[in-house]
C-alpha cells in the first residue's frame, strides 16, 4: 500500500477537512489532486489526522505512531518531513504508549530506548544496578506498592512480579500489599520484616495508623483529636477522640437526660461520677435538676447552695469546640459549665473554704482555665442534690480512719465498709488511688463485688466496667461517699469553713 503524502507547495483556500468532504463517491485518484492542494498553513496534527485517515490508519497509545490493519505494520509520523514513514522496528504498541521492538528491546512513547534485548537479556538503559522490575512495570503500565519489585496490575486486578526466565510478569501469591510494605497471603498477614502479625496491624499499616503508646489505639496523625480502635467483631477500624465526639455534640441538643459519660481534660472525675451515679442511682432527684427550653437552653438547679444557672445553647457549643469538657451526652456539658460559675463565683465572693473538705464550698486547688480541678464526691453530691452525704476518709494513721469529721479506730477494710456496699439503697462514690501512686486519686461508681471482685463505673467511659481484686481494692481505697437521699445536707457540718475534728 502506497502511503500518500501532503504536497504543501502549492497554497489553496481548502482545509483538509474540506478536501475530505469533497471525496464523495470519487475515484482515490481524485484524492491525490485534492489533498495535494492543501495549504500548509493547515497545523501539523490536523495533517497528520488527515492522511492517517487517508490511508486507513489507526491510532495507537502512541500518538506519533499509527497501524495499518490492511498490512499489518506500524507507523511512525515524521513531523519535520509532514509524512508517515514504515516503522521497520517496531512490533507492538503497548497500552503504555511503549514500543517493544522485533528484537525484543524497549522505546519510551518519545522513541527513546530505554530498554535493550541482548542476548535474550533486558538490560535497561539508564538505571544503576538491578532495577529492571520497576523500569518493565512502568514499560506495561503496572503500579508500584510498599512492597519492594511487588506490582499491582488493575485490568488484572492482581498483584505481579517479574520473572527473568521469561522476561514477563507473573502473578504473585501476594493478595494485598500496604504503602509500609505489611502483605497479605491468603488468610495470613506479615509485616514488612515478613515476621506473621495480625490483621489488625495490618489493617492499621495500610490505613496508614500508628499505634500510641496505649496499646490498641491508633492515630493517622493528619486529623488532630482523632484516633481509632480495632473492633473485632466488624474487622474494622472504629473512630474517636474530642474531634469525633465534637462533631457529634454540636448536633446534639439538651433533651435532661444523661446515657453515658466520658471525662474529659477537666480533671473532675469527682464531679462526674457524681453525677453519673445519681441519674442512675436516683433518676428522678436527677430529672429535677435539669430543665430545657425550646431554644435549647438549659437551666441547671443546684439543690445544697439553692442556685441556679441558665446554659446557652451558645454557651454549651463554645464549650464542646474547646474539646475540653465530657463527651457522651452534652447535658453533662451543661453541668459541668453550672458548677464552674458556682466555684467562681464562690472565689470572687470569698466563700470557699479550703480547709473544710466537708463542705459543700471546698476548694483548694484551681487555676484561672479550669476552675473544676479537683474535688471531693461528697461536695459534688450534696451541691446538686441537697442531701446528706456520709464520708469515710482514710487518713496517714493506718489505725484511723474519719467518719464525716470525726476520728474513728481502724481502717477502710472490707470489715469496715462492705456493710455500706452491701446496702442497696446508698449511691457510692469511691475514691482509689492511681496505680503505683499512694497519693492521687480517681473516683467511680459503685457497681456491685462478689467473692473476689468489686465493680466500679469509671467516669472516662461509663459504658464499660472496671473489674478490681478486693486486695487491691481495699489496698488503694482512700474515701468512700455515700448517701441514700434519705436526709437533708448537715449545714452545720456543709456550709462550716473549718473542720471542727471530733476524736
């Protein structure tokens, strides 16, 4: 087949798109008279689509070379010459826009070789030692992974690596690979060293996770306040953290109720597990202490010191974005901003005491960001309910130990306190101190005790129950607060400054 050319000597005001429209039902002989008149103002691709469809071409991934079907050849267009010339060399045009040639070497799409066949060995052309997988993979169009001369072939949907037998890829027994090189076989995981791991590191690796110092939670360290948890019934990763539970509170509105509680960084376990035991332990003294409007405003009433506070909506959503306060529920929210008026106002007031832990005024830590650092139940009890709350209080005499304010012989044992435990109708709040500190304490709820365990309520997350020994129970006690909502507050002991200790 002869492979017409544009004779650009001669100028006329045809385009080449208007000698195609001339051919009709004429002889191909006219065609050589029309198309030989075409202007060379015409631009070099409107040319080069011209002739290749003059001459039954057609395109390739390569936009500099056509094929002819007819004759089974290849094209290559020679811009400077405005024609297309026999490509002798080249076998196949890959999807890439590569050329492999009859002798088995390699052209990038600009006809560069980049790859050359010698002796039925590729050796590519410009890399520095071996790496003819990953030239080949971009040759056929595969992409790279984690995973050193492991490559992913989409229209196969496989994984592939190159054999040097055959020079060709083949599919590997890889059926997932991560961007930090964790891999997967069949129902088995490994991680990049190759050592077996688990499918939740594995997950984590190619989501990109890493694991904190709290064994089983992750961070993607892109989203601050965001972190996830392996669930091992779904599969699946779950999110959340202050950003997820800020998201979810400011689409929430005050409705009273309290479901669940998850402390924040306001250090008020005390305040929390407080409140959480009262509005499971007595719902209806609860349901009296808060109120909500139809504009979402919420007006907290403090029973011991009879006073009340009105929570905006706004209020409430500055609050939530500080990332600060409990989560779960945002009428807990709402409490907790209550309770920081009532301490400031005492301060700027000069009514707390410092002195008196019986009183519903104690207060002897703070700072100017968070006026609910520390606390005792007790206080937190009697300020919202109103009513007498009993405090068995260790002290640095392990032969004594306090009642309310006065100075009892023995000590918080189980002989001591299980009798106030086994009494259905107390709510108690019991303070332990921190594992591996004799000093710091973290307050809960009390859920039930068998032979060997207590059950506690933490107030970072009331979903879930804390399993303790009752050696190690009775080891960290350092207060027990409770009370049955039988009486009203002892003023003489909740509104006192100073401790009047009885022995």
């Amino acid at each position: 087949m002869e492979i017409k050319s544009l004779n650009t000597t001669q100028k006329t005001n045809y385009s080449a798109t208007a000698a195609l429209t001339m051919k009709n039902d004429a002889d191909i002989s006219c065609w050589g008279i029309d198309i030989q008149n075409i202007s060379e103002e015409n631009s070099e691709s409107e040319n080069k689509e011209t002739l290749a469809k003059l001459n039954n071409l057609l395109k390739t991934a390569n936009s500099n070379i056509y094929y002819s079907k007819e004759k089974n050849t290849y094209y290559r267009w020679n811009a400077d010459k405005n024609k297309f010339e026999k490509a002798k060399d080249i076998k196949e045009v890959l999807k890439t826009g590569y050329c492999q040639t009859k002798k088995g070497s390699f052209l990038a799409p600009d006809g560069e070789l980049i790859v050359k066949n010698e002796y039925n060995s590729l050796q590519p052309q410009k890399e520095i030692g071996y790496n003819l997988p990953n030239v080949m993979a971009s040759v056929y169009g595969l992409e790279k992974t984690g995973k050193k001369f492991v490559f992913l072939d989409k229209n196969d949907n496989c994984y592939k690596i190159w054999d040097d037998k055959t020079n060709s890829f083949v599919k590997s027994d890889i059926d997932d690979v991560t961007q930090g090189s964790y891999y997967k076989k069949g129902d088995k995981y490994f991680d990049f060293l190759n050592r077996p791991t688990t499918e939740e590191k594995f997950t984590a690796n190619k989501n990109g996770y890493i694991e904190l110092k709290t064994p089983g939670i992750y961070s993607d360290d892109k989203i601050s306040g965001v972190y996830y948890k392996w669930n091992k019934e779904t599969k699946t990763f779950e999110a959340f953290g202050p950003k997820i539970e800020e998201e979810k509170l400011l689409k929430e509105a005050p409705d009273g109720n309290i479901s669940n509680i998850k402390q924040g960084k306001k250090d008020d376990c005390w305040l929390l597990s407080s409140l959480y035991g009262i509005t499971t332990h007595n719902n209806a003294i609860f349901k009296d202490l808060i109120k909500v409007d139809d504009n979402g405003n919420t007006t907290v009433t403090l029973k011991g010191p009879q006073k009340e506070y009105t929570i905006t909506r706004q209020e409430l959503e500055s609050a939530i974005k500080t990332q600060k306060y409990a989560t779960g529920d945002i009428d807990t929210i709402a409490v907790e901003i209550a309770f920081e008026k009532f301490r400031k106002e005492n301060i700027e007031n000069n009514n707390i005491s410092s002195n008196n832990f019986l009183s519903m005024y104690f207060l002897n830590m703070y700072t100017e960001e968070n006026y609910l650092f520390a606390g005792v139940p007790r206080n937190a009890i009697e300020v919202l309910t109103g009513k007498k709350v009993t405090s068995l209080t260790s002290t640095q005499n392990n032969n004594y130990y306090l009642e309310n304010n006065k100075l009892k012989q023995g000590k918080l044992d189980e002989a001591t306190v299980n009798k106030h435990l086994e009494n259905p109708n107390n709510l108690l709040i019991l303070s332990l101190s921190e594992e591996n500190s004799s000093s710091l304490g973290h307050a809960y709820v009390f859920k039930s005790q068998d032979k060997d365990y207590v059950y506690l309520i933490d107030p970072y997350d009331t979903t879930e129950t804390k399993k303790i020994t009752k050696e190690d129970f009775y080891k960290r006690l350092l207060r027990v607060d409770f009370t049955d909502f039988s009486e009203p507050i002892d003023e003489t002991v909740s509104k006192a400054k100073y401790l009047n200790l009885i022995k």
